[in-house]
C-alpha cells in the first residue's frame, strides 16, 4: 500500500517537530513518522501536557506540539523507516504492516544514541548507558535510595544526575574524562550565549552535594551478579566508589543508518549539509544530531529552516541563517571539548566483550584490520544491534569507519521487504 506527501519528516524529536510543523503551517501536505508512541525524542520523552512545565524545556515542548497540532499534519507513531526502494519512496512498518510513503521533500531528523566504550566489568547488570537510565526514569523506574555514580563525557552527563537527584537518587560522583582546562576554554566560549550557561549552572546547583571531577573515569566496574562498585582514576591515581548504579556514556553519535542508504554524503562523523539543511542527495534534508550534536536549540532551528525550505519558504529560511550558523559553530566547539582522551580508549582488556551481541572480545578484534575483516572473521556488529553499539565502540578503539549500510535499517518482516515484488505479481505461484 502507497501513501503521498509532499513531505515526509522521519523522527519526532525536536528537530522534526519543528520540521513538520512549519511545513505543514505552509499548506504543505506533511507526514510526521516516528518509532516511539508519543512525540518529544530523547529530550521530551515521557512528556505529558498537563505536566511538561515541571522540566527543563517544558515550554518548548508545549509551543511545538500544540502547534502541531493545529494543523493538518498526519501523525504516524510507532512506524519505522526501513527501507528506500526507489528514489522518492520511503518503506516503513509498524507490528509487521508495511506501507511505502511517496515524498516529494524527505526530512530526517533520526537523532543520535549514547557512545558506549569497553572496559572491565561494563556488562554487570546495573551498568546503564547515562541517556538509558534517564529514559528508564522517565519510563517509571525508580531510582530512589539508589547510590549512583555518572561518569564518561559529554553535558549529558550532568543533566542526567540532576534528573536523578530530583527522581530521589543519591549521586556519588560524577566524572567527566575531559580535563578542566579544555572545559575552561569551552566555557569562556559560551558568554555570548548566557542561556547555555545558565541552564548548567541550574543542573550543578541541583548536584552540589556530589563531587564533580574532571579529567577523571571510571576503569573497572567489580560486584557478585550485579555492579556493586566501581575503580575510578584521574591517570595518576586510583580510587572506590560503592555504588547500586552505574551510568556511564561518552557523548553521542549520530544515527547515519538512514541517510548512509539514501546516499548522503558524510563528512566527518556527520551528515554534509548545505545553509538550508539540503544533502547531497536531491530533496533529502537532514537536521538536528545527524549534523552535528549541538542540543535543543539547533535541532528546533535546523527543523525549521529544512521545513521552510521544503515548503518553498526560502526567504525566511534565509533569514534564519545567521543565528544557525552561531549554533552549528556551537556544535563544533563541543565535539572538541569532550573529544576522548587516549587513557579511556585504551580500558579494555583481551578478555573485554566489545560486542556484546555476539560476545566479541577485545583481543579477537584487534587481530583484525577493519571494520569489515571483523565482521567476516569476528560477527562483530552482527547481532541484535547491527553494530550501533560496537560500531562506534570499534571506531573510538581503532579507528575503524564505519560505511554504508544496508537495507532494512531495522528488523523487518519478509512480507513488507518483498511488498514491491508482491505488488508486481513476481511473488505468485502460476
């Protein structure tokens, strides 16, 4: 079954729901998919109208989905893009149904996931991904009485202890391996833009009873079943912290999966775009963490200026160009800041499981050339997670580019991956 759109926007993060939202505001028939049950993504998540002023970003929240939902925008939640069987169609499915969506724009907004490196004890139950135990809060889980240390890179880091501490949880430390003088510099950077600093100060006020320590990580995780505490070292020395919980993650990456099929070029570690969010790939746009991790406020402007554009709004996507750039530079300046130092790429052990779907260990993987040798000869990247967790594991350990990808981008069933040869007759029995 086909459906047309003038546009399809692919993720309702911020990023898209502004996407959607100024196209649709612009008369343009649009539809919104997304895999998750409600709108918001990572930031939003498990916000509710009648509650959302309570966090951070809550009125953003609120302006963008109420928005939205005055206009005729179509909504399909729960629906996975799987697949791009021509130019100008998109595959999607949901619970084993598959539809083809016909698109004369195409928006990606797909986000990014937490960065996970190896070290001794990381597969402990208790061990969480940072982002993945603040979705887990937000989902239900409690955290309270819980001894929790926080500890990898990135502003997450501290974001997720606030929220930890506001949910009840006691936090034990939080280490960020950056050192203090390349934060520093960073810091002196945001002055120009007070917001940014403000919202930091507001998650360390929340914090204060936690000792916060830079240039410092953790290095082996111990406990009887279950993580029970962990080692941690500034590279000079080395100390305990008995712990319930360990959220650990070292910034984000981008989900390329979906523009690497359609073709997109990547420079860097990111999707190339041009000042209205275009790719290289005639009528796909990409916003938000796809082009650089940059936070809320990029994500909202990169959507609204790909939206416009798609709508045939270029003047006002224009004029938008100026406080885009401002934040895109933003996001460079975060990736240096929170770059990986050596000593944390360096953790893992022979005996490290490094893909944990197909119990790859360290020392199998570094016999290895690339990316592809440790497919053939490892199954690395093969399992459940198609490589999106050891992919970029294996990338920060040995510097391995990840390339391409293949359809479908999720698991899918056989019946939607066969729907154009079904619909063709190529699948009947004569």
């Amino acid at each position: 079954m086909s459906d047309r759109f003038d546009v399809v926007v692919v993720g309702a993060g911020p990023g898209g729901l502004a996407a959607a939202t100024v196209a649709a505001e612009a008369g343009r028939k649009v539809c919104l998919l997304d895999d998750n049950a409600a709108p918001g993504g990572q930031i939003w998540r498990g916000f509710r109208a009648e509650t959302a002023l309570k966090y951070p970003h809550g009125r953003g929240f609120l302006d963008w989905t109420n928005r939205l939902r005055k206009t005729t925008c179509v909504v399909w939640h729960g629906w996975r893009a799987i697949d791009s069987p021509r130019p100008g169609v998109l595959r999607v499915e949901n619970n084993g149904e598959g539809r083809d969506l016909e698109f004369g724009s195409l928006i990606l907004a797909t986000g990014a996931r937490e960065r996970f490196l190896p070290f001794p004890g990381w597969t402990l139950p208790g061990v969480m991904g940072a982002g993945g135990l603040q979705a887990m809060v937000k989902a239900g889980l409690d955290p309270k009485g819980k001894r929790v240390v926080v500890s990898g890179s990135g502003p997450l880091l501290l974001a997720v202890a606030a929220g930890l501490v506001g949910a009840g949880a006691g936090i034990e430390g939080i280490h960020e391996q950056a050192p203090l003088a390349r934060l520093a510099g960073f810091g002196l950077t945001l002055f120009s833009q007070p917001g940014k600093l403000l919202e930091g100060a507001r998650y360390r006020l929340k914090t204060k009873s936690a000792a916060y320590r830079t240039g410092s990580w953790v290095m082996r995780a111990e406990g009887r079943g279950r993580v029970e505490s962990v080692t941690v070292t500034d590279g000079r020395k080395q100390w305990q912290q008995a712990c319930d919980w360990l959220a650990c993650g070292f910034h984000l990456v981008p989900n390329l999966e979906l523009p690497r099929l359609l073709g997109c070029r990547v420079a860097g570690a990111y999707i190339a775009v041009d000042a209205r969010q275009q790719t290289s790939v005639p009528g796909v746009a990409c916003v938000g963490e796809i082009t650089g991790i940059g936070g809320l406020e990029k994500a909202l402007l990169e959507g609204r200026v790909a939206g416009l554009s798609a709508a045939g709004r270029e003047a006002e996507a224009n004029a938008l160009a100026a406080r885009l750039k401002k934040l895109q530079v933003f996001a460079q300046r975060l990736d240096r800041a929170f770059a990986l130092c050596g000593e944390v790429r360096a953790l893992a052990g022979g005996e490290t499981l490094v893909c944990r779907c197909e119990d790859v260990k360290f020392a199998a993987l570094k016999a290895c050339g690339s990316w592809r040798e440790a497919k053939l000869h490892t199954r690395c990247g093969m399992g459940a997670c198609q490589g999106r967790v050891c992919g970029a594991a294996t990338e920060a350990l040995f510097g391995w580019e990840q390339t391409g990808a293949r359809a479908p981008v999720f698991p899918a069933t056989v019946a939607t991956l066969a729907a154009e040869a079904d619909a063709a007759g190529l699948l009947h029995v004569r």
